[in-house]
C-alpha cells in the first residue's frame, strides 16, 4: 500500500510532466521559439544539475523558492543581468510551471 506522500510525490511527477510538456509544445510556423525548459536547460540542464561550477543546481530545489526568485528577476529585486532578461521575457505561468518542473526533479 502507498503512502500519502508516495501518492503525492506521483502525482507531482505527472503533474510536472505534463506542464513540461506543455512548455516544450510546437513552434509557431512563423517564427519558431524555444521552450522555457530549452531556455534554462541551456546554463541549468533539463535535469537541473548545472555543469558550470558558477551556476546553481536547480533540481529538488523548493517550488515558491525558485517562483519567487524568478520573479525577483524578472522585477529587478535580485540582480543578475542574464536571469533579469530571461525572466522578463516570460509570463508568470511560464515561470510557475518552470519552478514546478525543476523542484519535482530529484536533487543531485
């Protein structure tokens, strides 16, 4: 028998996969943009775990951790010149179903 949070950390997973999916849906025909997932993959890895010691590991990280810190970017509360330009160049459900995605990701 599963436990409660057996069934929770489940449905999160799913949950998780389907927003990603939903983020990762098909190009515009007149002009094809990358995901938000490809976006951060590119410095934080599509599982999380950075490859550049200057960059931090995303995966596991606390979900309205990471929503809130995006959105300090994207406000210029939190300085960082290359996160303050991807945050404002997503919406807010982007951003959510970002934090959601990288914080259902095992840490490392």
């Amino acid at each position: 028998m599963a436990t409660k949070a057996t069934r929770t950390g489940f449905r999160r997973r799913i949950g998780c996969a389907i927003i990603a999916g939903s983020l990762w849906g098909y190009p515009a025909l007149a002009e094809p943009r990358r995901s938000a997932v490809e976006d951060c993959a590119a410095c934080h890895g599509l599982d999380g775990i950075a490859r550049d010691t200057e960059v931090p590991h995303l995966a596991g990280q606390n979900e309205r951790y990471l929503f809130n810190q995006m959105m300090a970017f994207r406000t210029g509360k939190r300085v960082h010149k290359e996160m303050r330009y991807m945050a404002r160049h997503m919406s807010v459900e982007e951003i959510a179903a970002l934090a959601a995605y990288y914080a259902a990701l095992p840490p490392r």
